[in-house]
C-alpha cells in the first residue's frame, strides 16, 4: 500500500459530498416517499462487506454489540441541547407525546448506558450497525433522510489513553478496509470554545459558524473591532500539520484550562508517533493527523477532542466518519446527575461505499446459488423437498433454490447458468436425484 502524504490543510468542509446506495428510477417514475431509500441485493452484499469487516475489528479490541430504540422521546434526544431538534425527524403517538427518530447514536447510548445498565463495571466498549434520520433542510426536496452507521462508544474510558485507544481504533478500521488515501483532522472542542469566549455574545454563534464552514469571507465582513478580526481569521488558519499549529497556540495567552487541553493535545499527538503500531506502509498514524482548531462538530455535546476522517475519492473528498470525546452528557441522562466520561465515532457507511468502489475490493455480485434442485414430475415434489432440505443441513453454508416452474430442461439450464448455479439435482418420482455439474 502506498502512502500519500495528506494535505497541509482540510477541505473546505461544504466541499465534502454524500453517497447513496439508491438507484435512478426506471422512466423517470418516483414512488418513494421524501428521503426514502431502497438497497437492492447487490448493494446490501456490498454494504455487508463493510460492516462484516468493521466488526470484525470492533470484536478484536473487545467491544460488544449493542441496539438501542429507533424512536426515542424527544426530551432524551434534546436533552441539555446535546441534538438541534431542527434535525429530528418527530412523531406523534396517540398520547400526543414528543417522540424523533433518532438522528444520532450516540445519545440513546448515553441513555441506555447510565439506566439500563446501571451498576456495570467500567469502561463499556460498546459498538452499533444501525440507521440513522435526520430531517432534511428547510427549502430542500427529497434529500436523503436515511443513512447507515457503524461506531463505537468506550463509556466510563476518559483521559489520554482512551482517547488514543479510540482513534487507533479508528486508524485500523481504515486499514481493515483497505483504504490509503485517507487523513484525520483532530480538533479541540473545548478549547476552541474557550477561544470563542472575547467574541460579543451576539456574534459567537455567527463566527461559530464561519469557522465550521472555513467561510472567510463572512468573518472579514462581520461588525468586529480590528482586534476581534484579526483574532477570527487567527482561529480559522490553526489548522495544519500538529507541530506547525501547537507552536502558533502556544504563543497566545491561555487561561490554565486551555493550556492544558493543548498540553493533552500534544501528548496525544506525540503518542501516536510512537510506541504503537505502526500502518501497513511502515509509517505512524500521527502522519495522517491534521491539527483543526477551527473544527466544531454537529451535536453540541463534544468536550475534549473531536475529529473527522476523510477519504480522497474519485469524486472529490468525503468525509467518512467523524466523532468526539462527550464527558458531560451522560450525566443529563443518569439518575443522580453522575458524570461519566465517554467517547466514540460513527463511520458512514454510504460514504465508505463511495470511497472503496474505486478499488474493486467491493463484491461485484450477489453470491451465487450452489445447487437448483429440479422435480421432473409432480410426484417428485416431495422428495425434491427433502432432498433440497438434505443438502441445505450440510455442515457448511450450502444455497438452495427448487424450481417451481416446470420448463423444459433446456430452459431450466439457461436460467441456471445465467443465475451462477453450479449443480442441477434433478429428482424423479421415485426421489432417485441425477447430479449434473455445469
């Protein structure tokens, strides 16, 4: 595998596209409902290839399955404005009560973590497959609503090491899967926060959101004093490789809470250039890390580091997944108010599909049918039953399919032949079978 050097700076991050499994309707006809979405066979052999492997390394570092509740009330998805509820998909039941589809995971982890599981020993390694909604922007028209997921929550891990743990954990699902071309942009969420705080109120969440866009040009027009100006466009260039922008940071004037967030910055940073192991091409995982102070999540309820990994693809750079560290939410969600750390990241799964079909690692077909057992007259029926039964109670895996047609034997062996079937049992009315090989 050969390893390119990643870019000096992140994309701009409006420039980031979605994929989608769906395929163009035949004629032009829609009958699908705003943001549905349908996976074909093929596609889904294709999606479970993906997933098959991410649990695979989720398995190895010792994380367990978990599925929590698609519908959640909308006071636990809100809760402590960890989720915009512009976002949420809401329904109603017959009580009238708020309820959402859940447009995240990571909230109805938190939740199930510190009720359902109460008294559990720490840390949980927890990890999900699952879909996701969220609610399409005011003005758009059938965008997609759906969209599948798979990531990890380490409840109850917090500090240097599990923050590590959870982005070499990352670093090795971009290994398992085979792909090169990709890089990490780690960011600071509380710092930057703090970095926000000389900024009048009633312009912080405008500069807030300028610098999650990289938009320049709203930051230089904005009313600010020379000073504050100076200050924005500083925020928005803290992004590039680590030590060039650790260096700049260190030449602020930081309060002991932002120092030593930078101070745990650098040592992350430095433990991933050495001491584990290294990536398929013999090079650290630090390599592909780009240092983003300007990175501001989605959801509100990052605290310490956050990230996206973002893949260079034939039709330009996506991001494939992103995540953060959240010590404060679950305390919103337990009974006594109890502050547990936690951290995790959601990998798109449609977006991991765009990025690998270009390396031809993807299956290119449903797999195929290992015997077509073929009842040549209906007093067969019932052995070419049993006899299709027999072969599916074989000790491996062994597909099954009993022709319920009756065409001719010619037929029969075109349909075989175009369905990738290799073995035709045909079954007389005694239940004597005649193996034929194509």
């Amino acid at each position: 595998m050969v390893h390119q050097s990643p870019p000096s700076f992140p994309p701009k991050r409006g420039d980031t596209k979605g994929g989608t499994f769906n395929r163009p309707d035949e004629k032009g006809l829609n009958f699908y409902a705003p943001g549905a979405r349908d996976l074909l066979p093929l596609d889904v052999a294709q999606k479970r290839w993906i997933e098959d492997r991410l649990q695979q390394v989720y398995h190895r570092w010792g994380y367990h399955r978990i599925i929590t509740s698609t519908i959640e009330r909308l006071d636990t998805l809100m809760a402590g404005g960890a989720i915009d509820r512009s976002t949420v998909l809401q329904l109603q039941n017959a009580e009238e009560e708020g309820l959402g589809l859940r447009p995240e995971l990571t909230a109805s982890i938190a939740r199930t973590a510190v009720t359902r599981m109460a008294g559990v020993t720490y840390p949980q390694r927890l990890y999900y497959n699952a879909n996701v909604f969220r609610r399409s922007p005011e003005g758009s028209h059938n965008n997609q609503q759906e969209f599948y997921q798979a990531g990890v929550e380490l409840i109850g891990g917090g500090g240097l090491l599990a923050d590590a743990e959870i982005l070499l954990l990352l670093a090795e699902c971009m290994q398992t899967l085979g792909l090169s071309n990709w890089y990490l942009i780690l960011g600071e969420a509380g710092l930057t926060r703090s970095l926000l705080s000389p900024f009048p109120d009633v312009l912080q969440d405008k500069v807030r959101r300028a610098l999650a866009h990289l938009d320049r040009v709203t930051l230089e027009t904005l009313p600010l004093s020379e000073e504050l100006r100076d200050r924005a466009l500083m925020l928005l260039d803290l992004r590039g490789r680590p030590a060039d922008v650790l260096q700049k940071v260190a030449h602020l004037e930081l309060q002991p809470p932002q120092q030593e967030a930078l101070n745990h910055l650098k040592s992350l940073v430095d433990l991933l250039e050495g001491g584990f192991p290294k990536l398929s091409d013999g090079s650290a995982i630090a390599s592909r890390v780009i240092l983003d102070l300007s990175l501001i999540q989605t959801f509100d309820y990052y605290t310490g580091i956050v990230f996206e990994v973002v893949g260079e693809t034939e039709t330009g750079k996506r991001v494939l997944g992103q995540g953060g560290r959240y010590d404060q939410l679950l305390s919103l969600y337990h009974p006594q108010g109890q502050n547990v750390p936690g951290i995790g990241f959601g990998l798109n799964i449609e977006d991991l599909h765009q990025a690998l079909l270009p390396t031809a690692q993807l299956p290119h077909q449903t797999p195929g049918i290992d015997w077509l057992v073929v009842p040549e007259t209906p007093q067969a029926y019932p052995a070419a039953f049993a006899y299709a039964q027999t072969l599916r109670d074989s000790v491996n895996l062994v597909r099954v399919e009993i022709d319920l047609i009756g065409r001719d034997r010619d037929a029969i062996r075109d349909y075989a032949l175009r369905r990738r079937i290799r073995q035709i049992a045909w079954i007389e009315g005694e239940g004597s079978p005649t193996i034929e090989a194509l």
